[in-house]
C-alpha cells in the first residue's frame, strides 16, 4: 500500500507518473461528480504529496491556496475546507464504485486530515509485488478511514492466520448463537464485509457501497442517512456481547473496529500476543486482526479518545431486585464515581451566571459519555452547593472524586479554573485555570479539555468519546442557549406554564439557528408534551407527533451523536406507534452514552411501557442511583414499574419520593396505586386531582393507553386499579381491550 509523502529520493519516477496518470483518470471522468473547487482540492493534495511536501496539507493551507481565503481564516470558525473535504471523499467513493472499479491504483482522504493515500489493486500477489516496487509513504497527518487497515508484516504469533474456511465457520458460529443479538441485518452486513474482504475486495467496503449493497439504498444515498453508522455501531455491540458471552472460548474472533467497516479476524493467542498491530494480509490469502493502539485526539469543542472498553452497555439486562426502590436501597454503581458540583459564579455583568451555568451543562453532558466514569445526574449536581464539602459526596451520595471551580467574567474575558479532588481524603487529584476571550467560541473548547483530563485522572484505560456535543456548539447567542438551559428546568416540573415558555423560546432558537440540533431535540419533546401530557395544544397540521418526529430527525440529521437528539427520536417513534425502531434508535443512543441519566431514565420509561417492566426497572434503578437527586420523573415511573411488578410497598414508597404536584399524570399513577396498596383515602384524593387536571383522560382511556404502548394485559390492570381508586370507568373498555388483543394476536 503507498500511504503519503515520503522523500523524492526513496520514490521512482514511475510511481509519481502512475498517481498522476490516476488523478488525471479521475478527473476526467463523468462519474466523478465534484464541484471544480473539489477538483482542485483533489489535485492540490495530491500533487502536494507526490512533491514531499504533505507535511503542509493542514486546513488553513487548503483554505489559503486552494480556496482563496485571506491570511486571517480560521478552520474552527469557518468549515469550508472540512465540508469540501467530505464531498470529496463521496465523490471519489462514487467513482471507485462505478467507472473506476477497475482502476489500477486507489486514491483516498482518509477521514480524520487531508493527506492523500495511494494503494494499488491487484491479487495478493501483484500487491505483494507491488509493495516491493512501490514504497511505503507512511502519513503524517491521517486518520481512521472506512477501508480495512493493511501493513506488510508477519501475522503476531505462531503459526499460520486464520484462512477462508476458518473465518466462514466462526461466521455461521457467531449469526447461529442466540447470544448474538445482530438481527437480520446485523447477520447480513457481517456476512457482506467478510466475504468482500476474504475476496480482496477490501477496498469497496464503504458506507456508500454498504448502503446500495445491504441495505437496498438507491444510488442518491448521502451520508446524511445514518442506517450504515447505526448498523455498524450495532453490529460492534453484538459482537462484543458475542464474544464476552457464548463466544468466550471460541480460538477465532471477528472483530469490525471503529473509524471504518472492514473486519479483522484474529486467532485468540494472537490477539493476546500482541495487541497493538494493525491487520495485516498472510501471503496465503487470510487476514489476521489485532487491536489498534488507542490514541488520543484532543481538537476545539472535539475529544476523541480510544481504548477497550471495560463497561458494555448489556449491563443494562440484568435485572434488579424488584424491591430495590424502597428508600435508601439503590446502592451507588460500582467503579469510578464522580460528582460535578456547580461552578461557582465569581464574576459581574448580567450574563455571569449564563456563562457560570453553561460550563457546568457542557461538563454534565460532556463526561457521562466516558462509559468508565459513572457521573451523578443534572439534578443531583445541581441540588449542591459550589462549596460542597468532600465528606458530602463521599458520605451522603457515595462518590469518589469531586470536580469543582468557578467562573470569572469581566468584560469580555473569561477565567475557568477546575479542580478534581478525591473525596477519600480531600487531595487534590488535577487542577487547571483557563483564560480565554469570550469573542471567540473558547468556552466549548475548556469544556472539552477538562472533560479529557478528568477523565484521564480518574479512569486509565477510559471509554469511547467518538463526539462530544460541542463538536456542534451553540450559537453565539445567549437566548438560544439559555433556552436549552431551561429545558432541564421545565422537565423537573413538567407544569403547563413552564412548557409555554420553553416552547415559545425553542421555537424561535431553532428559527434563528435551524442549524443548532440540541435545541431541536428539545423542541421534539415539547411538541409530544403537547399531545402526550395536553400542554398547550395547537390546532391544525402538522400535528404534534408529526412535528415531533420531524424535529427530532432533525436534529439527528444535524448532528448523528447529540444525545437529546437520540433521545428524542427515540422518544418520538415510540409515541408515533413506531416501536421496535424506537428501541432500536434508545439502545444505540446508551449504548453511546451509557451513562447519561435523561437518556437512561427515558429509555426505561419506553421498555418498561412497552411491557418490559422489569428490564425498565432495571435501568431505571441504575440512574436512580447516578441521579438521586432527580426523584420526580424516575421515581414516578420506577414506582408504576413495581406496581406492575407486584411490589406495593416499593411502589408506594418510589411515589412519595416522586412528588410531581404540577404534572397531572402523576395524580393517575399514585391513585392507582394506593388503591392497590389499600390506602383507599389517598387514593380518592389523588384520583380527584387528577380528573381535576384531565377530565378528558379517562372518557379516552383505551386510546391514551395505545398512545404510549401498554400492552393489553398492563392496560386491564391498570382499569382495575383505576376502578378501585373511585374512578368512574365507561362500561365496555375492558371487553375493547380483550377485543383488540385478540384482533392483534389473530393478525400475527
């Protein structure tokens, strides 16, 4: 494979002639469909490369040479060069899939810089000829692509790789285990990767051809559909699963890493050998894997970290005890603990405190995503003061380490300073001070650097970041982000009142902004709340689900990695009647965020709702416990799921702590169940104050059941605890319900 620059000495003329011969190719062919600037990008890189000079192939010198941009262009605040560059990639994609897929020699740009690379086609023979008449230019500047890695070296270990018929039989091994929860089409872009690879067509393995090939895409598919990025982070877990489960013992394991979609495959006692060599093609003809050494990469408002990750979001399937919501019984979850305290405000000026907040936000959605750092949720941080003592966090909530700090504006300058203390004895861990110019966008940048370094401190080897929210900042408008900050605040109350004015201010934010996906997901969720809970209403079309599930693929198509936009597609295809896809898209999501408590408590919510209660249980018990203080909506839901469950005393207790006075479905659910608790006067108490709030909810009651997918059997019981807490039930629901059971069971 030739990889980038090396010296014009090390390099035969013929194989500069033979890269130039395949960029002329490319360019003149109709099937390479790119802008003339493309073009240009195209031919600058390469041509930039070829002359040894790929050390200068940065984005500012793109933008300055290719682009015309003046000497004060910034790559962070203008995105020309990584837009152009991620065209180019398609276009060039296209071409090698269609005109040139007979091209003798491959020209890439590797994702993660602009360094080209150069590989040649041919048998395993012709490539091993090839490396020897065409040396190695190793990059200097690239990152993960989506082809499978390849280096000329001897596979680790003794013996020969695996062959063809070894990899087939763990294949059919894998797809035929029932702990290998891949799906059909898991099973299919499994089996498409390795016969690509094990054919030499390596290569064509890209989210494009995946696409047309697998998942019966036309040819107009952009990267904008996320199915390959989905599949391929699904495909990862099963086979993670497989293998920590069934497949424990198997001597072959077929690996997909991250930053592409070609396979490995590796013998165990290789694996073990040597863990950090790329895979590599055997003279025989198989491919033997090895894990890639992790790396960090730290860019403004982007941490991509990479190690193995010792926590699997299945941790989720295991049950817990129903009875353990009775108070004080969530026990703190094992491994590295960390509180965030909110940062003090030390500063002046009416936008002090936004800032002060914002820090904190961005660090409360930054760090759950490190899967080795269990972090206490919003609420929970947010019920301490700046200057929480240690023994409080170590003593009261149970955690180990305490992040810390404070804020200082002052005109348009900015001091963070952050501080990580190891609440055992109250040491200084890590402290950093950071000062920045509030005119540019450097805020999200500190957010990303502490995040990195506290998850550095407390957590080696630490978990996946692939993203972190601020790859996407907020718009340089306070409103707008104060919006999404007030989010969380209407979603602790969940009152019609606050939802007026969250609604009203993401509905401009997104006007102004329509490129700002966190504050589309959060408009999703609002316009469910319109119709799920009936929070101010709107007539006419679209209605609110419609416009819910569109604000939601909105965000997710803004951005494929924001956690609220996960979480409110998810949360909108449930309610859109949508629901395997709906689990589906929630998995994905924690699976990604595995330890984000808004994401984990909405997800219980739909599994338990969808009949799972005791699985829902489950995750709602595990953010309890990295959320305390966040009693309302977990503890109401946590409560219904152990009342379905058979646990009154767990139920009745979990709706105490709940204490939603303002959100009327609460009065529902604690009626219910103190009537089942045979506490019958507070039952009559909470069932009045409900049909106070919703004298509409139960004359509908088999279709607002059917709205959030009860199963038939959830909904009689539920009738029945209703009938018990003194609630005048319409006669016939009951045979509806058995009716509609059975239509559905015959339709199966």
């Amino acid at each position: 494979m030739i990889h980038a620059a090396a010296s014009e000495a090390e390099k035969p003329q013929s194989t500069d002639s033979r890269c130039l011969a395949q960029l002329a190719r490319i360019r003149q062919s109709a099937e390479f469909d790119a802008t003339g600037r493309e073009h240009r990008f195209l031919q600058y890189v390469v041509e930039e490369t070829l002359a040894g000079r790929g050390s200068r192939i940065k984005a500012y010198t793109v933008a300055v040479e290719v682009f015309g941009r003046d000497s004060t262009f910034d790559p962070q605040n203008d995105p020309i060069v990584r837009i152009a560059a991620s065209h180019l990639r398609r276009s060039l994609e296209r071409y090698y899939l269609t005109a040139g897929k007979s091209d003798p020699i491959v020209i890439g740009i590797p994702k993660g810089g602009y360094l080209p690379t150069f590989s040649e086609r041919g048998s395993p023979e012709d490539a091993n000829a090839a490396e020897s008449s065409m040396p190695t230019m190793q990059a200097q500047a690239a990152g993960p692509s989506d082809a499978s890695p390849v280096a000329a070296r001897p596979p680790p270990g003794p013996g020969p790789g695996p062959g063809p018929d070894d990899v087939r039989a763990q294949f059919e091994r894998i797809v035929s285990s029932k702990e290998f929860h891949g799906g059909g089409r898991g099973d299919a872009l499994l089996r498409y990767i390795i016969e690509e690879t094990l054919a030499g067509r390596a290569e064509r393995i890209k989210g494009y051809s995946i696409a047309i090939e697998v998942f019966k895409r036309d040819k107009s598919f952009t990267q904008d559909d996320p199915v390959v990025r989905i599949e391929a982070a699904r495909l990862r877990r099963a086979l993670e699963r497989y293998y920590l489960v069934a497949g424990q013992n198997d001597p072959l394991r077929i690996e997909v890493p991250k930053g592409g979609y070609g396979p490995t495959f590796s013998w165990k006692e290789a694996v073990r050998a040597e863990s950090d060599r790329t895979a590599v093609p055997d003279a025989s003809g198989p491919i033997v894997s090895a894990r890639r050494r992790g790396r960090v990469l730290l860019t403004v408002g982007v941490v991509a970290v990479a190690a193995a990750a010792i926590l699997g979001y299945w941790t989720i399937d295991r049950p817990g005890s129903v009875s353990s919501l009775r108070a004080g019984s969530v026990s703190v979850p094992d491994g590295p603990t960390l509180v965030i305290a909110p940062f003090a405000n030390l500063g002046e000026g009416p936008n002090a405190e936004l800032y002060t907040d914002g820090v904190t936000e961005e660090l409360l959605t930054a760090l759950p995503r490190f899967k080795e750092i269990k972090v206490f949720g919003r609420e929970t941080s947010k019920s301490l003061p700046p200057d929480v003592d240690v023994s409080q966090v170590r003593d009261e909530l149970g955690a180990r380490y305490l992040l810390a700090g404070g804020v200082r504006v002052s005109g348009s300058r900015i001091r963070v300073t952050a501080r990580l203390v190891d609440a055992s004895d109250g040491a200084i861990l890590w402290s950093e001070d950071y000062d920045n110019d509030l005119q540019s966008r450097d805020l999200f940048a500190i957010q990303s650097d502490v995040a990195s370094k506290v998850a550095t401190a407390v957590a080696q080897p630490y978990g996946i970041i692939a993203q972190t929210d601020a790859a996407n900042p907020p718009p340089d408008d306070l409103g707008a982000y104060s919006c999404t900050l007030s989010f969380y605040d209407y979603r602790a109350e969940l009152s019609a009142e606050r939802h007026a004015k969250v609604s009203a201010c993401l509905e401009s934010a997104v006007a102004r902004y329509p490129g700002y996906a966190t504050a589309w997901a959060m408009l999703s969720i609002a316009h469910l709340d319109e119709e799920r809970f009936k929070f101010n209403p709107k007539s006419g079309a679209p209605m609110a689900m419609e416009r819910a599930l569109q604000a939601a693929r909105r965000a997710v198509q803004l951005d494929p990695g924001n956690t609220r936009g996960l979480q409110a597609l998810m949360t909108a295809l449930f309610f859109n009647g949508q629901y395997a896809e709906a689990m589906r898209t929630g998995e994905q999501a924690l699976a990604m965020n595995s330890n984000d408590t808004e994401l984990m408590g909405e997800l219980g919510t739909r599994v338990a709702m969808g009949g799972q209660w005791q699985r829902g249980a489950a995750l709602l018990d595990r953010a309890i416990a990295l959320n305390p203080g966040g009693a309302g909506y977990y503890h109401g839901t946590r409560a219904l799921a152990a009342h379905m469950l058979g646990d009154h005393p767990a139920a009745v207790a979990g709706i105490r702590q709940a204490d939603l006075q303002k959100f009327p479905l609460f009065h529902a659910v604690a009626s219910v169940i103190y009537a089942e608790a045979g506490m019958l006067h507070e039952a009559r108490r909470a069932g009045e104050t409900f049909m106070r709030r919703r004298p509409d909810f139960v004359p509908n009651l088999q279709a607002e059941f059917m709205m959030r997918n009860l199963q038939p059997k959830d909904q009689l019981r539920l009738v029945s605890g209703l009938r018990k807490a003194g609630f005048s039930i319409p006669d016939g629901v009951e045979a509806s319900i058995a009716a509609a059971e059975a239509a559905d069971a015959k339709s199966r």
